[in-house]
C-alpha cells in the first residue's frame, strides 16, 4: 500500500477516478457474475467506488484498485443477496451456464484480481449489452453505461435527449435482457460471428458519432471518442485472433489520428485538404497501418478493413496534393461490394470528384439524389455545392449550399457551410 494523507488529498480523489475509468468494466463484470442481476450489480459498484474515496484515504491507494474494488463490491452483493434471497427467488435474473443456476454466494473474503479470469466476465458484459433482441440504440446506451460506467446523465448527453428520457430507455433495457433471460455469457461459437457484429457496429456507431457530432457547439465529441477507442482496445486484447477487430482498431486509429488537426484554434472545421499534418499522431498512424496490412492479408477483407485503408491512403501521403485518389476509388469499389450503402455510395462519389474533377464527381452524385436514405443528409447537398463552386456555377452552389445548411445541426459545420455561402457572394 502507498500512503494517501488524509481524506482532502487531491490523490485519492484522482486515483478512485483513475480507477472508474480503467477499472470500471472489470469490477461490474465480475460483480454481475455472481448477482445475475444489472441493476443490483451497479448499486454495489457504485458503493464500492463510494467506500474507495475514504478508506483510501484512511489506509492508503491499494496496489491493485481493480482487485480492491471487486472485492468490496461482490461482499456487498453478498450481504445483499443473503438478506433478499426469498423476494429475490421470485425474480427474473440473468441466465449463466447450467452449472452457475442456483449457485450460493459463499461470501469468501479472497480479493478478486482483476487481471485473472476477467477477460471472460468482460465478454459477457459486452455481448449482454449488444445483443440483438435489443434496439441499436438501446445497446449503445447500455454500452455506455454498464460497459465504460458513463452515468445516466452523461449517457443523455451524448444521445442529446433528456436525463428522464434516458433513464426510461436505460431501464426498459435491463427489464427486456431480465425478462426474456438473455444469458449472460459469451455466445457459443456458431453464433460468434453474428454477434460479434453486433458488438462492432455499436463500437463503430459510438465512434461515429463522436467523430463528427451530429450536434451540437464541437466538431468533436472528444468523450465519444474516446470511449470508443477504449472500448475497440478492450475488444483487440480479449479477442486478438478475431479478424474484424483488428480491423476496426485499425479504423478508429487511423481516423481519430487527425483528431488535432480538424478544427483550428477558435474551433473552426479545417478541410482535410488544409490541415496541418505535422499534428496528426504518428505513433497511432503507424499502428493502424501495421494493423491494415494484417488485415488486408485475409481474404475476402472486411467492410472495416476497406474504410481503415483508406484511412491509411489519406495517412500516408505526404501531402492532401499527392494522396492517391485513384486508389482510394479502388477501395471505395470494393467497400461498394461488401457494404452496399448509400452513404458509402456519396463517399465514393467525393473521391471521385477529387479523382477525375468536379464534373465527374457530379455525375456520381446524379444517382444518389433519388436515393431516400440520404433525403435528409447534409452531406450530399454540401458535396453537389461544393462541385459547383469549383465549376463555376455559383447560383446552383448557392442553392446547395443553403439546403445542407437546414439539414445541419453542428455549429462548427454550420459556420463553415455559411462562410462559404458568404464567398459566393463576393
């Protein structure tokens, strides 16, 4: 143990904090396992991260926070279990291996490690909170909160509804996993792969998200994205064999790498054709790209595999002048084919305005435009007005120009949207 001083030293604070955010996954994981029950499992979580603020304080930070903290949290729902055990035979609990049913706290004072057997109890908790009887949003807001231990608050943030709003869907959420006895486990290998998408799609949609803010005064949710980031290294190291993994670590990487560089200093959106490369992070270019080539040596690669090289394309070339436009619409092609999707689709159609020129890029677009999935995305209008400004044709830009403004919400991109009209104007 390291002595903390008394119960004001700003350490203890810092390292209970320190501990939530590294910890948080492992200690309500292994609490779960033994309580079945989600709602009980973060009640004594939260006791534990409660208590930690003033024993440390008092008998000073443990070497091991995670394994202090398990500890302290499973005696708990011990007690709790013991004291309700007839109300609680009564209820709906998560379902475990047929030799976990009917299993008796035997209340064994042993500290858990939180660096032993967890990987398995991580594992559970993501794939219970991603599982497909559940909406998609339902999965990301119980990723959020179990999963990276956000609070209901922060969960309603980063959908931007409502605290009570959030707190109804959170709760609707456990109540479906409790009642229709979703196990709690990792599924069986037959349905591994299916549910291993699952899982992805909620850790790419949070980092998409946190990309680019559908909303909001920041080109950035820095949180989002990070917790993503978090949540795709959780992934890589207890699944290192799992090939869509690699690739979608290989994504956030490379992608978040020009998170600096994105907006200047007053916050305002830089294009990627005037960001400062010196700012990208080099060391997560170099593991993503290691990262890509892994992954593109499996065949056929997979939809994340494709986007992260193209990631790499961008990361690799010297210049926003010298990126190989070519190859990134050979890319685009390919992610065509294994991901049909329209917003693929006007991506596709940019690269190939930078390509071949705003002419051709235009003429990529023409399909999309009766495409309903895109009726209300402010990015295909702001790709067709800024093809027509370079073509010269300002009063069609204008009119582009204008309706991506009504269809966006982000204030950076907003702003940018309204510089541009104002230079038409000149």
């Amino acid at each position: 143990m390291r002595r903390a001083g008394v119960a004001a030293d700003p350490s203890v604070a810092a390292a209970v904090a320190d501990a939530h955010r590294n910890e948080w996954a492992f200690v309500f994981a292994a609490t779960v396992r033994l309580t079945r029950d989600l709602d009980l499992a973060e009640e004594c979580v939260q006791d534990a991260y409660a208590k930690a603020l003033t024993a440390w304080a008092s008998g000073g930070i443990p070497e091991k926070p995670g394994a202090w903290l398990t500890t302290v949290a499973r005696r708990r729902a011990v007690d709790l279990i013991r004291r309700e055990a007839t109300l609680r035979r009564s209820l709906p609990l998560l379902l475990e291996d047929a030799d976990e049913l009917g299993r008796v706290p035997d209340g064994t004072d042993q500290p858990e490690d939180a660096s032993h057997g967890i990987g398995d109890d991580r594992l559970r908790l993501i794939f219970t909170c991603c599982h497909p009887a559940l909406s998609s949003e339902a999965r990301v807001a119980l990723t959020l909160r179990l999963v990276c231990g956000l609070s209901t608050a922060e969960v309603a943030r980063a959908f931007l509804v409502s605290q009570p709003t959030m707190t109804a869907r959170i709760t609707r959420a456990k109540k479906k996993i409790a009642a229709a006895r979703i196990p709690y486990r990792v599924p069986p290998a037959d349905e591994l792969p299916e549910r291993t998408e699952a899982v992805l799609d909620v850790v790419n949609l949070l980092f998409t998200t946190g990309h680019t803010a559908p909303a909001g005064d920041e080109l950035v949710r820095r949180d989002l994205v990070e917790r993503a980031l978090d949540l795709a290294r959780m992934l890589r190291a207890l699944l290192p064999k799992d090939a869509e993994v690699a690739e979608l670590l290989a994504l956030v990487l490379l992608t978040d790498a020009r998170r600096n560089s994105r907006v200047d200093a007053e916050g305002r959106l830089v294009l990627l054709a005037d960001q400062d490369r010196e700012l990208w992070d080099r060391e997560a270019i170099e593991e993503g790209t290691e990262l890509v080539r892994e992954a593109l040596r499996w065949r056929p690669p997979g939809r994340f595999a494709l986007m992260a090289a193209i990631a790499a394309v961008h990361a690799e070339a010297p210049t926003f002048e010298e990126t190989d436009w070519a190859e990134i619409v050979g890319l685009y092609d390919l992610l065509v084919e294994a991901w049909p999707s329209p917003v693929v689709a006007l991506n596709r159609a940019v690269a190939v305005g930078f390509a071949a020129g705003p002419a051709a890029g235009l003429v990529a677009l023409a399909p999309l435009s009766a495409e309903p999935r895109l009726a209300g995305y402010g990015y295909l209008a702001a790709a067709r007005a800024d093809f027509l400004r370079q073509l010269g044709r300002a009063d069609e830009a204008r009119t582009q120009y204008e309706e991506a403004l009504l269809l966006t919400e982000n204030a950076p991109e907003r702003e940018f949207l309204t510089t541009r009209l104002q230079q038409l104007g000149q």
